[in-house]
C-alpha cells in the first residue's frame, strides 16, 4: 500500500483541524498541530497560518 494513498486523507483532516478552537491562538495551534503531523515543521508554519485565515474569516 502507497504512502501517497493516505495524503488526500491527511490533508483533508488538516483542514478540518484548522477551523477548530474558539479564538485566533486556539485556531492558530490547531493549525499548527495539524500541519506539523502531516508535513513537519513547514507544515506546521502553514497550519497555523491557515488557522489565522480562518480566524478572519469567520469574523
């Protein structure tokens, strides 16, 4: 079984991580949490990135 199955399934939960916590820095570490786990310390930075968009957004 290919590794590159499983990605589509991780990033996907990635992004439903992201949208998780209640204020900016709850999402934010989520995010980060998430990215971290599916592509390491880039990841990470892109999570909590993410994290922050989604932040603004839903404001």
């Amino acid at each position: 079984m290919s590794a590159l199955r499983w990605v589509p399934l991780w990033v996907a939960a990635a992004l439903t991580l992201t949208a998780c916590g209640h204020n900016m820095e709850q999402r934010a570490a989520t995010g980060a949490i998430a990215g971290a786990v599916v592509a390491g310390p880039v990841g990470a930075a892109v999570g909590a990135g993410a994290g922050a968009v989604v932040d603004k957004v839903s404001k």
